[in-house]
C-alpha cells in the first residue's frame, strides 16, 4: 500500500512523537510540530498517537494514493479537495487507488493514513531528522516522486473504513470535536513559565514582553521561531554556559529579539532563558505563520500541570469514545 | 520561579529550576571547581540506571542535568523529592581512567579554508598552529548543539581565534574549528561561524551503530594529523 508525492510543497516530513530518550548525545527531539493536531489526526484513522504521518509546512502538497487509505487532516487554516471536492479536515474520509489529495492552503498540516507511513524505526522513532540526515524518510524532506508505503490498518482503522465503505460515504459525518482541538488564532494569547533570566530583563523590556505584540519572523523554521517586536534587553550581561532547553524555551541572543524553541530544537542552549510556553499552548504556536503574531502571558506551574493533565483526560476520553463507537459489532451510530 | 532546595544544601549547593511544565535542571553551578564534572558524571549514570517512570529524557551539561519528564506520569513534587533524595545519598566514585581516543585530522588543504587566516592572526606558520592543535589533550565537557557534537575545554591559549565575521551556511561534516576559546568537531552539516582548520574523517555520529555518538562526556581525546590521502582512504562519511 502507497502514495506518491506529486507535490512536496515548501517542506513536507515524515514525523511522530519524536525521540526525547537521545538528548544527552545531541540528537534533536523532532517530531510533529503540532503534537495535538498529529494524535488527533492519528486517531480519525484509528492509529496509535505516536504513528508516521506527513507534517506540511503551508501548503502546494499533493499525494496520490496507489491503494485504498484512510486518511485524516488535522491543523489549522485548512483546504483540501480529494479529486477536486473539498475535504474538511479533522474528519476521516476514504481515498480511492489513483486519487489525488491536494493540500491547498494549510499551516502546520498533519496528513495521517491508517496504518502509520512505515518508514525504519531509527533511535526509537520513525521522525525524521533533517539537521542529523537520518529518521523518517530518508533522512530529508519529501520530494517529488517520492513512493511512501503505509502499514495495515489497526482493527480500528479497518473498522472505520467499513463503515464509511458500508455507508457509501466518503467523508465520515462525525468529526473531532471542538473541545478536543486547539483554538487556533492567529494573534494568540501565550502562556508561558517564568525563566531564569527574566527578572534580568530592563523594565522597558519586562514591560513589553508582557504588553506587546511579537510577530512571527520569516526566518521561522522547524528549530525555532524567530520574534519581531519592540528589542529585549538585559539590565546585567550575565556569562551563560550552554545546559538543556526545550520545545518552547523562549531564548534572548544578543540581537533582542527572542526566538521560541520547536520540534527540531538543539538539546542544549546558551542563550538568556526568559520562560517556558506551557505544552498546551505549543499547538497554539506551532500554527502560526510569518506576519502572525503573539503575545505572552504569565503562568504558574501548577495552572499549566493542571490544564496538561484536562487536555490529557480529553484526548483520553477522545480516544475512548472511538474504541467504544466502533467497538466490533457496534453500528458506527452515537 | 527559582526553588531552592534548603534540604541537604549543605551536601550539594543545588538549585531546581523548572524548564517549562515538562522538565527541570539541576543547576550545580555553586558546588565547587573540579567536583562539579564528577558529581554530574555520577548523578547521571545515577539516574539513567534507576529513574523514576515518566522521566523521559537525561541532559547533563557542564553544570547543570537536566531531566525532562511526563507530568501526567510524575508530579513536580515527586520529581523534586526524588532528586534531593539522590543528591543527599549519592556515591561520587572516579572517573575510571581511559586512554586519549585520538581523532585523526587532515589540516590545512581545502578541508581546512582558514588554517592560513588562523596562523596569521598568530603570526606564526601554519605547521606552529598544527603542532599546538596537535599538542593539545582535550576533556569532552559535553554532547549537545549537534548530535554527537562535543563540546572541548583545553584549547591553548595561544590558539584562541575570533569567529568568523560572517558564518558558513554549510560547514562539511567533520570539519575541525576553532570558534574563540573552543575547538570543535562539526558532526554533520551545519551552519557555522568558526574557523575551519582540518577535517577528520572519523564519524562523530552513527545512528546506526550500538553507541551513536562517538565521544561521552569525560572522555580525552588528541588530534594526530594526517595526509589528505588518508582522509580520502578512511572517511566514514557518504
């Protein structure tokens, strides 16, 4: 079972969750940029969270598919048509052999088919590692003419695509719920945690990261998110030794204007911390293109546990709801 | 947000700094001189071998470790316990002594651009620059930036070198730089701004071999200069 890519517009990998277990020796995390987007895309099409699937910067992608799949989109600003009639994301729906799913416009798009992309597992994932040159897809960026193959779908996924073949439908006319998916917006409110150099910050600049709007560079990449707005600076110069950061770190270099760590972050940074974006909030970024902007809120650390461990219980029951709607011998009906 | 353990402080000067809501460092930057490299050695070999479920991840760096962790699996409370419990049982055991891994080096040549513009800000000569790198025995402080990039303390003084004014957008693999007070292997491809002055043809980092990256930290390691014949004949890079 396989697509092929007839267009791999700007920058379309192979990703799951990542792979956190090898950062003492370097090797960036990776994975999906919207890790909510891609479970949930996952798990349309019956797929485990951590499954391969495409992760599209922007869109101009176009795959065609050389068997029967079903597949789901998830992310933010949205247009698809499958042979010409529009598709809507955040449903499953059917691809037929020889059909042609293109990716008009998108964000951060996950492109998820049952079964999983089944690329070698390396370091314990299946993402790809564009700066190591190695993971998902041959260690790069899909091009054009590239042939993906796809694994069997779990029981789920084949119970899914029964449904929808029994109904004659190709579209499914059940979808992820809103309380399940991001509010996506393209001026989001950000929270994040307090850094270890925030309190070194002037007070013209503690006073504008907490009032001021920060837009998205165009030299925003899978690594980190350049910010343009009002110049941050420092009250003291303070030596920093490089020790570990994260997706969301909010890094100041010399320059001022600070840079928001992603998927693809390094797993060691010397620059001035000014906070941590709270997980629940990544998808939130991860969704925003250059010329969008942001501003950022303060939080404690217990709010940002407490509202990880809701989305938890939401993706949980999400997930749940499935196994039991399309339980062997249930109808597919609420 | 800067907790400060008053627990076993005494012990171990240490500090929790929460890295987000999915990881903390153990900053160890007030423990004194020499016994930070141990202490962080031996925490992290701690850890690796007996973490508690839903830690995910283990970053030591020069002075601090950092774990990231699973919140839905490990309260920040529980993590923290766990931590000053370690840090006030700890065994600090020496580094077991190993040979230098000596790292081969094709200097100068086109693999090593700006060897001349390094011997002249020395006003010296090319083959005086190769001998001092040569000379030198390096400590890996630490793996990060890159995978399998280490991160070297023990470049002679004399060889200390500004950074390129404009960097590199593509650094070959195995290059050998010298960036300030650092000397430095580029594991693969990158951007860089440091002076390029040889290449190695030794893989710093593998996938797919049993230990990825080449170098841990504590390890020493020399340079021995070799031919560019050799550097042809052995390069484990495609």
């Amino acid at each position: 079972m396989s697509l092929v890519v007839r267009q791999p517009g700007i920058q379309t990998t192979v990703q799951d969750l990542g792979r956190p277990a090898w950062q003492h020796i370097g090797v960036p995390v990776g994975g999906a940029m919207d890790s909510q987007a891609h479970t949930i895309a996952n798990l349309l099409v019956g797929n485990e969270a951590n499954a391969a699937a495409l992760d599209c910067a922007f869109g101009g992608v176009a795959v065609q598919f050389e068997a029967p799949a079903l597949v789901a989109l998830a992310g933010r600003d949205i247009t698809a048509s499958l042979d010409g009639t529009p598709i809507p994301p955040w449903h499953a729906f059917r691809a037929l052999p020889g059909t042609l799913l293109v990716l008009h416009t998108g964000c951060r798009t996950t492109i998820a088919v049952a079964g999983g992309v089944d690329v070698p597992t390396e370091l314990d994932s299946r993402s790809t590692s564009l700066r190591g040159g190695f993971g998902g897809w041959q260690g790069r960026a899909l091009r054009k003419d590239d042939r993906l193959t796809f694994d069997d779908p779990s029981p789920l996924g084949a119970r899914i695509s029964s449904h929808l073949e029994s109904r004659q439908r190709i579209v499914s006319d059940w979808s992820a719920s809103a309380t399940i998916r991001p509010p996506y917006q393209a001026h989001p409110v950000v929270r994040f945690l307090p850094g270890p150099e925030l309190a070194l910050l002037t007070a013209a600049s503690r006073d504008a990261l907490s009032h001021d709007s920060f837009a998205i560079a165009h030299e925003s990449d899978r690594m980190g998110f350049r910010l343009s707005g009002p110049p941050l600076a420092l009250s003291v110069h303070r030596e920093m030794l490089s020790s570990g950061v994260t997706a969301g770190t909010i890094q100041l270099p010399p320059g001022g204007a600070p840079i928001v760590l992603m998927a693809d972050r390094q797993t060691t940074g010397g620059y001035p911390r000014l906070g941590d974006v709270i997980a629940v909030d990544m998808p939130l970024i991860a969704q925003l293109r250059p010329g969008d902007s942001l501003r950022f809120d303060p939080v404690s650390l217990d709010l940002a546990h407490a509202l990880y461990r809701e989305r938890d219980r939401q993706l949980t029951g999400a997930t749940r709801a499935m196994h039991l709607r399309f339980a062997p011998g249930a109808d597919g009906s609420r | 947000m800067r907790r400060r353990s008053a627990y076993c402080a005494t012990v171990w000067p240490h500090s929790l700094v929460p890295l987000g809501d999915r990881a903390v460092t153990i900053d160890l930057s007030a423990v004194a001189g020499d016994a930070t490299r141990d202490l962080i050695r031996c925490l992290d070999a701690h850890v690796r071998d007996a973490c508690p479920a839903g830690v995910t991840a283990i970053v030591p760096a020069i002075q601090s470790l950092t774990l990231h962790y699973e919140p839905t699996l490990l309260t920040f409370v529980s993590l923290e316990n766990y931590i000053r419990a370690t840090l006030a049982t700890l065994r600090i055991v020496p580094a077991p002594t190993r040979a230098p891994i000596e790292i081969p080096v094709c200097y100068g040549h086109d693999v090593g651009p700006d060897l001349d513009v390094v011997a002249s800000t020395h006003r010296t000569s090319t083959a005086a620059i190769i001998e001092a790198h040569t000379a030198g025995l390096y400590t890996v402080a630490m793996i990060g930036f890159l995978p399998g990039f280490p991160y070297l303390e023990g470049l002679a003084t004399a060889l200390h070198t500004p950074r390129r004014a404009a960097p590199r957008t593509g650094v070959p693999a195995g290059s050998v730089g010298i960036g300030g007070q650092s000397t430095g292997i580029y594991p693969c491809r990158s951007p860089g701004g440091w002076q390029l002055i040889g290449r190695t043809p030794r893989a710093l980092f593998d996938p797919n071999r049993p230990s990825p990256s080449l170098l841990a930290p504590g390890d020493q390691i020399r340079f021995v200069a070799i031919s560019a014949e050799e550097l042809h004949d052995t390069t484990e890079y495609a």
